[in-house]
C-alpha cells in the first residue's frame, strides 16, 4: 500500500521512495505536506498532537524520546511553548537541527512512557523540564496544566528534581513546586494568580466551588472566601473571547447576581490587566486591599 494525499500517519520520504510508492517530483507537489526535513504526511490530513508525536520521533528514527512542550501536548495539557518540538536522543545519535531541539539527558525508566505509540517523557518527568525553563511564571503555568490533566502533585515533581540533584535549573524546580496548583484550567488562571500572589497578595483559592441558592453550583476562577470581617468575599473571573458574546454577557450577568446574594464581589479582567506589568501592578493593589 503506497502513500498518497489520504496517508495520515508521518513517512520517511526518503523510504517510500525506496519502495517505489512515490517519487521526489510527486513529494514535492501539493499532495503531500513537509512536516521536518524527509519527514511527511498527505496534504489531506489533519495536522494535530499525535501527527507531530509520530514526526518526531520518526525524524529520530525511533532511537529518542519526545520531550518538553510537545510531550506535554500528548497528554493533553497547554504548554506557553507550544509550538517547540524537543527530542531526548543517546550522545551518539544527536543530529544538528534547526526542526527539533535535540538534547543529551539522563532519563530513568519511571521517566519513559508510550503516547500514540510512540515513547515520550512521563508527565513527573515533562513537568520537571518544563519547570526548569523561564520565566518562572510560564514555567507554572505548564507545570499547572500538566497537574490539571495528569493529578500531578508537588511531591511527584520533586521526586524526579531529587533523581536528578545536579540537573540545571533544579533551584527553580523547587520554587515552581512551592507555587504551582493543579485546579488552575488554563495557562491564563495561572498567570493570573500568579500576578497576585507575587505581588503579595494572598493566595486565592483556583477553581473556587460555590453553591447557590437553586442547588447549583458557581466556580469561580479565583476565590478569596476568607476576608476580615465586615468584608465581600472576592472571586476573579476572567473574560476570555467567549464572554464578549451577548449570551455570554447574559449569562455572566445572571451568574454574578446569584453570587451577589451570597455576598461575593465578582471582579472581572481580561487579558492586559494579566500580561501587562503596570496594569498587572494595579489590580493586584485593589484586589489586596479588598481581601486584607
């Protein structure tokens, strides 16, 4: 069976050529699509995690180890690196390559796992490269979404930072351990507490459960329950593309109201008040003067 614009699964060009199922004029035309170098798929599949997954370990000839941002992908978390494809490969078969940032490391087996049949760092092992990364905000937040997805806890990845005492960036290991929380559902939420909490603000709760009086529940994304007394508890909510719709408004709108009568102040912020240092600097200010 040759491979064609359907074919969905990364070929070595290179090899199908060998076997006579295609030639190079055809690869290079519009039926196929170049994913890394001699590395193919149809023009017709759909290009996701795993395509990239197969790729790159096939780029390596099955000899390495997908790691880093694109490892995490596999296990379905967000990565802020994301468009970053790595690959663990033994000292003597590390090709130079401007695709694939391929690395020498020391992996244990409790490190190596198998995604879409291909092996990959474990989750413990991910969260700990991607931890020693900077800057530390971003390093928590893919820590954060692989501890989302994979129920990893601090304890798990400082068990792989004590397997591995001499590995760069261990320091940072253990602040991303002091810091990270796997409630937070996307990279966003984390920066967002994050921008708090390193301003002094206290630590809010991610994910925070509230009930309402109909029986159901309100999550909010941050939540101070715990203020002095005399205070509105405060929860953070932030408003991504799907809430500047009229039905989002809506229901945001009836969402607050339901924590109004329960005596929740609901602060709403969007994207500038995260990533922007002076905005970021004041909106830590109110909401620290609202919870203290």
């Amino acid at each position: 069976m040759g491979v064609d614009a359907s074919t969905t699964r990364p070929f070595r060009g290179s090899e199908a050529v060998a076997r006579g199922e295609v030639t190079w004029g055809r690869l290079a035309g519009p039926a196929f699509r170049p994913l890394l170098t001699d590395v193919y798929v149809g023009s017709l599949a759909q290009v996701d995690t795993a395509t990239w997954v197969r790729a790159v370990a096939l780029w390596g000839r099955g000899t390495g180890v997908v790691s880093g941002p694109l490892a995490a992908l596999a296990f379905g978390a967000e990565c802020p690196w994301d468009d970053e494809r790595e690959l663990v490969m033994p000292t003597s078969r590390r090709p130079t390559s401007a695709e694939v940032a391929v690395r020498r490391d020391r992996l244990l087996p409790d490190e190596v796992c198998t995604r879409y049949g291909v092996r990959v760092t474990s989750p413990a092992r991910t969260a700990f490269d991607l931890a020693r990364r900077a800057p530390l905000v971003e390093a928590v937040a893919a820590v954060d979404s692989i501890a989302y997805r994979c129920r990893l806890t601090p304890d798990h990845l400082l068990a792989v930072a004590a397997a591995h005492p001499a590995a760069r960036g261990s320091v940072q290991v253990r602040r991303v351990a002091e810091l990270m929380d796997g409630r937070a559902m996307s990279l966003m939420e984390t920066r967002a507490r994050l921008g708090f909490v390193l301003r002094g603000v206290p630590a809010p709760i991610p994910q925070y459960e509230v009930r309402v009086a109909d029986g159901g529940t309100r999550w909010l994304d941050l939540g101070w329950p715990e203020v002095p007394e005399g205070r509105r508890k405060v929860g953070v909510e932030f408003d991504g593309p799907e809430h500047r719709t009229i039905t989002g408004q809506n229901r945001d709108h009836l969402r607050d109201a339901d924590l109004d009568d329960l005596g929740w102040e609901i602060v709403r912020i969007g994207a500038a008040q995260v990533l922007d240092e002076r905005l970021a600097d004041a909106l830590a200010a109110r909401i620290l003067r609202k919870v203290t």
